[in-house]
C-alpha cells in the first residue's frame, strides 16, 4: 500500500481526534480519523505535526485494514513542549499529520520464525502486525512476543491473550513486569538482555528461518541488539531515545 500526499494536496494531512483513553496520568490511546490518502505498512510509525512546528513520531498500533482509524500509543515528557501540547488534546481536536508513514517493523515473511521483544509503548507496532497477520492466519509463519513493562502498560494484555488463546500454535505472547526499585533501574540493560537470551535460547529456533524485532527503549535494547549480532541472528529494530 503506497500513500503519499495528494497531488496538488496540502503538504500536510488533517487528522480528526475521535477518542482518548488515558491509562495513567502519563499514558494514553488516541484514536484519529486519518485524512484521505494517508496509507501505511504494519509495523511503521507515523509523525503528529502541532503548533510552531513541533513535530514528534508515532507508534501505531492499529492495523492497515482498520483505516481510516489510526491508533497511536503515546507517553507524557512532562518537560516537553510537544507532549504537554498534545495531552491537551480532546474528541473533535484537530491535529496535522505527515503524509508519509515510516519505519523498519515491518513483516519479512521470507523468515518462518517471528520473534517480537518489546519494551514499554513499543509494543504498538508489534500490535500492528498481529492485527494485520491474524486477522486472516496463514499456516506458514509463528510469531512470539515478549512485552516488558510497567502494569498500566498491559492496555494491550487482554487483546494479545484473547489472539494467543484463539490461535495456539500460532501466537505465543508473554508479559514481564518490570521492577521499580532503584537498583533494578541501575541494572535494566543488563538484566533485559540477559532476559532476552535466555528466552530466545529457550524457544529453540532455527536461526536460519527465524528474524528478531526489537521495539521500545534503547538503554534497554542496544544490548539486546548487539548481543543478537554477535551470535549471528537477523533482526530488525526501532528504539525510543
């Protein structure tokens, strides 16, 4: 699917806010109606453009077949001029939207073998994909996906069971709680990747016909991601800085 902006359209799209659920006081779903036109792959994320050109990048969690709702997943920076913007957002708000969406998430069906490692908000292009994948399951693919997070992060938790339950064999879904201790804090990156190989070991998959994604933290995935190059496996990433 190839979108873009209209010929002899604006240079940016207009997005209508039709919902809001917040899950925290810094955690929130938006749903938009996106403008016509606007088009995007599973797994990409797409870039909210307010007033005085603040511009900031978007997970989305919905799938293509649910356009023209957008789902967007978002997390407060209470020092940030563009969150505190957009928290003020409310049903029948308008917000601009550029035309093109982007990013590296996307489904390689040429591998067998789909294993998704998710921290935080990044779970939303994972999201994305089952819902684009599951909707109609093919036989030819299995996708696992690890989610570490806060609780009130687990918005998606009953969704992703519901699918495991629906489809055993096909979907194999896992949540980790983090701690909020100090020293866990101190320790996240080692004790993520140290997670994350023991359970990809535990899986036992070919490398050959498996790929890895990663989404979310980068102090929390870089490790991940050069200790998954050492040891030779394919896998793609996106990080939250």
């Amino acid at each position: 699917m190839r979108g873009g902006r209209p010929k002899g359209g604006p240079a940016l799209g207009r997005a209508y806010v039709l919902r809001r659920q917040d899950l925290t006081p810094e955690l929130m779903r938006l749903w938009l109606q996106a403008p016509p036109g606007f088009s995007f792959r599973a797994g990409q994320h797409c870039t909210l453009v307010l007033e005085k050109r603040l511009e900031r990048p978007f997970f989305i969690a919905s799938a293509p077949w649910e356009l023209p709702v957008l789902e967007l997943v978002a997390r407060l920076f209470p020092d940030g001029a563009f969150s505190r913007r957009l928290w003020r957002l409310e049903e029948g708000d308008t917000v601009s939207l550029r035309w093109q969406a982007h990013g590296p998430l996307t489904f390689d069906r040429r591998y067998r073998f789909q294993v998704m490692v998710a921290t935080s908000v990044g779970v939303a292009p994972f999201i994305s994909v089952l819902r684009d994948r599951l909707q109609s399951p093919s036989t030819g693919h299995r996708f696992w996906l690890l989610h570490v997070g806060r609780g009130e992060e687990l918005a998606y938790g009953p969704e992703l069971q519901a699918l495991a339950s629906r489809l055993p064999g096909l979907l194999d879904y896992s949540f980790v709680p983090t701690a909020r201790s100090p020293e866990a804090a101190r320790r996240a990156g080692s004790l993520m990747l140290r997670g994350v190989r023991r359970w990809l070991d535990s899986l036992c998959l070919d490398p050959r016909l498996t790929i890895v994604y990663l989404s979310g933290r980068r102090c929390l995935l870089e490790g991940v991601a050069r200790d998954l190059e050492d040891r030779g496996w394919r896998f793609k990433y996106e990080f939250l800085d």
